[in-house]
C-alpha cells in the first residue's frame, strides 16, 4: 500500500481487517470490519467490503473489481469468497458463498444465501436470487438468473487465466515494474498523436 495514498482501511468495534502483505488494496477502496484478505488479492478502486455485523473472507489471489460492493447479512450469512475468484466491476456480493475459481461478472447481483460453485459462472447484469445454487460449470444468465448453458474446457481454462492476470496487475499497481515478471498481463500506451 502506498503511504502516501493509502486506502480506508477501518475497524468496527473491535474487528480490525486481516490483510496479508502480498494483496493490492486500491487507493480508494474501502476495507472495514471483519474482514480477512488473502495472498495476492486485489481490492480495487472504488470497492467497498464492509464486514460489521458479520464477517467477510476472501481467499488468496482473488479479485474484487472497480465499484464492486461486497457486504453480509447480520442476521444469517458471512460472505465466504474463495481463492481465485472472479469478481467483475459494479457487482453487488451479498451474504453468500463463492467458491474457489467462480466467476460473478460486471454488474451482477449475488443474494443472501446464494452458492456459486467452483469454475461456475454469473453473467454480466445477472441476479442469483437468495438462497439459488450455481453448479459447477454451468453459466447462469438473467434476472432471476437461470441455467444458460454448460461451461466449455476453453472458458474454464480462460477464467482461471483472467485470475492469474489479475494477479500480475495487481502486483503492477503495487510495485509498478519491479513487479515484473508479468506473463499475463501487458500494458498498451497511449497512441501518438
């Protein structure tokens, strides 16, 4: 984290984040709480996790992308996010389980109690209802969201390449290019003019 700009990291009472030393927490996210952040995570720009009156979990080398919202339910649900999980920009996480290698795309809405299973995923602007359970591989679309149709090896493979991206990015936000080596991740300049 980069002293000069450091992000709002925050207790709740007596809960103070967890946060290991190799995630990239963005300037301006918003960690409150009960909160534990694993390895090589990334929280980025504008995301809140708020773990207050339950607690919030995020394995190692997951990715909580820009504007994303990730909250609990105080009465039932911790919210559980697993290791390598995808998490797109402007998603709503709320009280729930998403298991190692899932996928809740930009936009999305995930409910109290909802399960997403490992390498399953949730499309863009899709809401998993409380309570629904994604099997693994299979892509659910909608809103309520349904079964769409089963993941192929080539969109589980690209998924869990997109993590290991994100990992590097991370890193690059974190360490700039002493960082490096990045094999999943390239940066473009701007254009000449």
């Amino acid at each position: 984290m980069n002293p000069h700009n450091p992000p709002h990291i925050a207790a709740f009472l007596d809960h103070v984040p967890e946060i290991d030393d190799r995630a990239f927490i963005a300037p301006t996210a918003a960690v409150i709480g009960d909160v534990r952040i694993g390895a090589d995570s990334s929280i980025w720009y504008q995301v809140t996790v708020r773990g207050d009156n339950n607690y919030i979990t995020i394995g190692t080398g997951t990715n909580i992308q820009d504007n994303s919202c990730i909250h609990i339910s105080s009465r039932e649900f911790p919210t559980i996010i697993g290791d390598y999980v995808l998490v797109g920009h402007s998603a709503l996480v709320h009280a729930c389980k998403l298991q190692d290698h899932s996928f809740v795309g930009m936009g999305a809405i995930v409910m109290d109690g909802a399960v997403i299973e490992s390498d399953a995923m949730l499309a863009a602007g899709a809401m998993l209802t409380p309570g629904k359970r994604i099997p693994s591989g299979e892509l659910w679309a909608g809103r309520p969201a349904r079964k769409m149709r089963i993941l192929t090896p080539q969109d589980i493979a690209e998924n869990r390449r997109i993590a290991r991206h994100y990992i590097e990015v991370g890193r690059a936000h974190r360490y700039g290019t002493k960082g490096a080596p990045f094999q999943d991740m390239h940066s473009h300049p701007l254009p000449p003019k």
